[in-house]
C-alpha cells in the first residue's frame, strides 16, 4: 500500500492518495479536495468532494459530508450525501441519515438513521439536503 521513499501513497484500486489525517490528529472545519482522502483520525466539521473518502478503523468524523464515494471502518456521527456510494464495513459505527443510489453494509457494521437511494443525480433525494 505505501511507496518507496517520495511515491505518493496508492490504495489497491489504483487510487492516489491526496492527503491523510493520520492517528492522533485532529482537524476541526471545513474540507473540500480532489481525488482521495483517508482518515485515521478526528475530524469535526463539513466535507464536500465528488472524490473518495476512506474513514479507517481508527477514525471519527463528525458533521455533514457531501461527497462522491465513501468506505467506513471507523465511526461517523452525521448525515451522508453520496453521488456513487456508500460503503459501510466492520467495525463501522455511523450514526445519521444516508443518501446514495449505491450502499453496502457488511456484516458487523453499525447502522443507525434513515436511508435514501435512488438515482445518481441525488433528485429524488429529500430531507437530507441543506439550503
């Protein structure tokens, strides 16, 4: 998973990695980017992307995000917008309202909130988005 010495950092998928909130760090905001970002530690606030969020088995997210797929191991306290999809996986704890025309929990995953599926566009999605 990691590269040698200056190679940016490629998940399985052959995604390139933009940025990492390691164990340990904490951010408190807003977070907009391009691409792939995984979290491993707290982060509390609003994210907005038509990129990949990785929330990893160590890591907290609290607050709103937007975004276009999502991968959860960690715990997530707050409501989910996705344009592709959401993936929740053990030992996943979210805790919120969801939206994606595509989900998949695992076995030994947590959910707890209302879901919303239906087209790409997120049209039929209502209730979850902000004005």
């Amino acid at each position: 998973m990691f590269g040698e010495k200056g190679e940016a950092l490629k998940l399985a998928d052959n995604q390139t990695v933009s940025t990492i909130l390691d164990k340990e760090c904490t951010f408190e905001g807003k977070m907009t980017f391009e691409g792939t970002v995984i979290i491993n530690g707290k982060f509390m606030g609003e994210i907005f992307s038509d990129g990949n969020l990785y929330i990893g088995e160590g890591g907290y997210v609290e607050g709103k995000i937007e975004i276009g797929s999502i991968q959860i191991q960690g715990e997530v306290h707050g409501n989910i917008i996705a344009k592709n999809k959401i993936e929740i996986n053990a030992p996943a704890v979210v805790q919120g309202d969801i939206a994606a025309p595509s989900l998949i929990i695992k076995e030994g995953a947590v959910f707890e909130g209302n879901c919303s599926m239906g087209r790409k566009d997120g049209a039929n999605v209502v209730g979850l988005h902000s004005n």
